[in-house]
C-alpha cells in the first residue's frame, strides 16, 4: 500500500532506510477505541505529526536533527528513537530491533509474552506489543512481517492479566488498611490497566501503549472510583472493593 507523506517526511524515511542495518521503515499507527486499523497521522495545531517507526538488525542511530537516543535508552520495548522537526514539521522517529521482535512474536505465536518496565508504561509492556505494531503499521520501505492476533494468546494472556490484577487487588488493601492513599491508589490503577490488557487479549485485539486502554476494554466506569479514592483507611477500603466490583476480579487470598 503506497502511503502518501509530506516531501520533508518522504526524504526523512528514504534517508533511514539508507542507515547500516536498516530493514524497513514503517509508519505508525494509532489504536483507537473498538479499532484495529491504522490511523497513520494526527494533527496538533498547523502541524502534521507522523510516527515512524524503523527496524534495524544492527545498532545504528544515525543524525538527521532534533534529539536522537541511543540504542537501548528509551527501555527494551522503544529501543530509541528520535524527536525530530524536519523544515517544520514535527517527527518522532521509533527504533525497533527486528532481530528482537520476531523472538517475541514466535513466543507469542505459542501463547508466551513477557511484560518488561519501559519508559511510560505504568503496568509495563507485554513483549507481544511491538508485535502488534508489525501487524497494523504501514510499509514505507522495506518488508516486514505482518502476523495477526496468535489464537494461543486469547487463552493465556486473560488468565495471566487477571491474575496480576487480583494480586495488585490484595496489595491495595493492605496498603488500604495502612492509610496509604499513593500506594493503594497505584495498586488499583495497576489492577486496572491489567484487566484492560486482559479483556483486550481475550478479544484478539493489539494493544500498542495504555493510552485509552481502559476505555477499549469497556472500564470507564471505574474513572469516578480512582479520581475520588479517599485518604481515610475507610475510603481507601471502599475504594478498593468498589474497583474490584467494578472489573469482576476478586482480590488474591494469600492466606
């Protein structure tokens, strides 16, 4: 599929493609909610912004402007990248590692996935997410693989999440009974974001980052419950039994 991008934008992604190590260069695409296809680019003001996302097989990041990372410094799912304005049009520039990636979709393939700390995930980044992104990015150069939904993840992965989730539900309580309002509060954003994950895996749907993940997975209505958790070991225990009424997970019963 040809992808129409602004000439500056077009020239930018011919001169990745030229990197050493270099296989394709993709535009990105945007998930949103009860979506699976792409939305390439958005708009912020007179500025066009357009994702791309490039996969190497060898560490090179090049210089074209504007902030490059080095490999490996934006965590282990983003492995880089770049902020670029390229003659005024805004650009963010994603370092993929193919080698990597094609190691996860075959877990993945086999209902396995890891979920790794990265830089602005709050629940972290299962490893079968830059996965997705082979799957609904769109070419510019180069080719890539493009997998659908693996059928084995939709059995393990709803499991696992719920299981995170039931466990961040019994932390929340005990940091609850302490008055501990940050604490609770992020074990409850925590067990939220896994259900979402979780109803989202069991749908077959691809999910790129958390942004709007609770409102796909159908959670809005626990929105009100985490603005207003309260400060009080009270209203921080009524707040914990409200979340885990509202996803239908019971928290884990250690003892």
């Amino acid at each position: 599929m040809s992808v129409p991008l602004p000439a500056p934008v077009a020239k930018l992604a011919a001169d990745l493609a030229e990197l050493p190590g270099a296989v394709a260069v993709v535009l990105a695409a945007r998930v949103r909610p009860r979506r699976t296809a792409p939305t390439a680019t958005g708009t912020s003001g007179s500025t066009t912004v357009v994702d791309n996302a490039r996969w190497t097989r060898r560490t090179s990041a090049g210089s074209h402007g504007g902030y490059v990372s080095g490999l490996g410094e934006w965590g282990p799912i983003v492995h880089g990248g770049a902020w670029l304005t390229v003659e005024g049009i805004a650009v963010d520039v994603l370092f993929r590692d193919l080698d990597v990636v094609e190691r996860w979709l075959d877990d993945a393939q086999r209902g396995r996935f890891d979920v790794l700390m990265q830089n602005g995930y709050v629940v972290g980044a299962p490893t079968y997410l830059p996965v997705g992104e082979l799957s609904i990015c769109q070419p510019i150069v180069g080719q890539i693989p493009r997998p659908s939904f693996p059928q084995p993840l939709t059995a393990s992965a709803p499991e696992r999440w719920q299981g995170r989730a039931s466990v961040a539900l019994m932390f929340a309580r005990a940091h609850a009974a302490l008055g501990d309002c940050v604490c609770c509060l992020g074990m409850l954003v925590h067990a939220v974001l896994c259900a979402a994950h979780g109803r989202l895996a069991q749908r077959g749907e691809w999910v790129l980052n958390e942004k709007r993940l609770v409102q796909r997975a159908g959670l809005d209505d626990v929105q009100p419950l985490l603005a207003r958790p309260g400060s009080t070991t009270a209203d921080l225990l009524a707040s914990a039994t409200a979340v885990s009424a509202a996803l239908q997970i019971q928290p884990l019963n250690a003892r």
